[in-house]
C-alpha cells in the first residue's frame, strides 16, 4: 500500500496504464531482442498478462499483483518454465518503463530470479528409435536431425546457419546462438560431411533449407515425422520412445563425455553459462569415464594457468 501511495504521488499526473506501455514497448523489444520469434514469445506473455493488468496504472503493478498473477497461472496448469518466460516478458516491460520515469522497482525480475525451474529428467533416445525417425524424414531434414547430433547445436541454431559461415577446410563453424551471440565451434570429420554435402540454393543463404527456401516450421517438421514415427510403430506393434529434436544436444554431450572430452571443454562448446549445467551429463558415465571427463578438465585449467602441459584441443563430435 505504501509504494502505491509513493507511485500515485510521484506518477499520478502522468500514470501511464499497463497498455500505454505495451504501445511503446512494441518499438523498443525489437531493437533489444531482436530475434522475431523471441519478440513473438514476449508478445504472448505479455498478452496473457494483458489479462489481468491492462486497465492498471503501470506504477502500480508491484510484488502482491505479481504474486497473485503467478498464483493464478500456476492454478491454470502452467509449468515454472513457462510462468519464468512469462516473467521474463513482464520484466523486460517493467526495465522500459523505469527507463521511461513511468514505475519504480522490477518485481517480475525478483519473482522470477526467486522461481526455480523444474527439469524433466534427461532421457536419451534409443538408437532404434532415432533411425526410425530419420526413415521418417525427407533427405535435408533428416541430415539437419544427424547434424544436431554431430554438433550439439539447437534447432533454431541449424536451421538458421549460413553458407558463408561454414569453412570445410578448417572444420569450423560461426552461427548466432540463444541471445543472438555469436560463436566459432569446431567440427568433427562426420559434421563437415554432413554439413558440406547440402546442396546449394541459389536463392537462399542458409545451408539447409526446404526447396531452396530457409526452413521457418523446423519445431512442426519434426514433431510431425515423431508423430508419424510413432503411428508407424503402433502398427508394426513394436516398441517406440519418442523423443525431442534437443535431445540430440543432449546426446552430442554425453557421446563427447564418453570419446574421452573434458566437461570444461563441452561447457564452452555448448556455451553453458556455468559447468555446472554441463555437468548434468556426468550421471550417464560409467565413474571412470567422469573421472576422465573431470580430469581433463583439470588439465585445460592448470595449462591456461602455465602449471602444466598445454592440453591439445579436443575437436567436437564423434568419434
């Protein structure tokens, strides 16, 4: 009640309500997001939030109303995961807002850092499995299927890398990551096949593509050749696990973990903001194969520090 009072005080003159922002926050996500499909994610949330708050003075939206929002998706059935996008949008509202001289303070950033995730444990495709899926998609798709395994790289990530970026000779790759940050991966001998044998659209700049235009519905594809898989299986009567396109990253990981990679090295490869996310994928190695995994680890670090023997750089993939 207090900071309404103080926001009604210092705004009051000049409130500006939840949908005021909303028109000019429409403007200012594109230049700090970006990517269309993040700017179309915020959109959502921001829209469902709508809901409750568009009639309300945008300084005095604080942490109770929050609180009562997050309450409300949760009844809803809403998982953490999407109730943190959610208030990811909000926050990035409530930080422009600020800017403007229209609120104080950023309760869906508090909430959220407070908010923990749930993860569903980590389930590793069955090589059947992933071979039937693959019968499952044209030649370009299936490829993109095996790069995702030979690289670690996300859906969005392959789906978008250019041409251009791609050098066969020095087995590297630059592409535009979560966040749109820019990276150089190194490749193992089987992406550089996978990668280089694409054929070229004269018209498009990206090294996969669907008849010579860029692939925009990757998430539909695949999960209409799972379904298709799936189908298949119930009819021939035997067994099927479905899985998601990211769980080739996931796989990419442990198969490097268990060609002898360090986890220091698959944690900048995959781009984890701390090894402890990396580390997850110690839980499907056999102790002496973490310990191997670890103890490279260890090596790169005491060689960046000049205490031992530079340790030669382990190229991704496998084998």
């Amino acid at each position: 009640m207090r900071d309404k009072v103080i926001g009604r005080a210092r705004f009051g003159e000049t409130a500006h309500l939840w949908d005021d922002a909303i028109v000019a926050w429409a403007d200012y996500i594109k230049q700090q997001v970006g990517s269309a499909r993040t700017v179309a994610r915020y959109a959502n949330s921001l829209s469902i939030a709508g809901r409750t708050f568009s009639t309300q003075p945008i300084a005095d939206i604080g942490k109770d109303e929050i609180n009562q929002f997050v309450s409300a998706r949760r009844k809803s059935g809403v998982t953490n995961a999407t109730i943190r996008r959610d208030l990811q949008a909000i926050s990035s509202l409530f930080d422009f807002a600020e800017d403007e001289g229209w609120r104080e303070g950023n309760p869906a950033l508090d909430k959220m850092r407070r908010l923990k995730e749930h993860r569903d444990p980590i389930a590793l495709p069955d090589e059947a499995d992933y071979e039937f899926v693959l019968s499952r998609l044209s030649d370009g798709h299936a490829d993109m299927l095996r790069a995702a395994r030979a690289t670690g790289m996300r859906q969005n990530e392959l789906a978008t890398i250019k041409r251009k970026d791609f050098n066969a000779a020095k087995a590297s790759l630059l592409l535009i990551g979560k966040g749109r940050k820019q990276r150089t991966i190194s490749l193992s001998p089987e992406a550089v096949v996978i990668l280089a044998r694409q054929p070229i659209a004269l018209k498009c700049e990206t090294i996969f593509h669907h008849g010579g235009k860029a692939i925009t519905q990757a998430a539909f594809i695949f999960s209409r050749a799972r379904r298709a898989a799936q189908a298949a299986a119930q009819k021939a009567e035997r067994p099927f696990r479905g899985f998601r396109f990211h769980d080739m990253r996931h796989l990419y990981a442990v198969e490097f973990l268990r060609a002898g990679g360090d986890i220091y090295a698959l944690k900048e490869h995959l781009r984890h903001s701390s090894v402890k996310t990396t580390e997850m994928y110690l839980e499907f190695l056999t102790p002496e194969e973490a310990e191997i995994a670890k103890r490279g680890a260890r090596k790169a670090l005491d060689a960046a520090r000049g205490l031992g023997e530079e340790a030669a750089p382990v190229r991704s993939g496998r084998g």
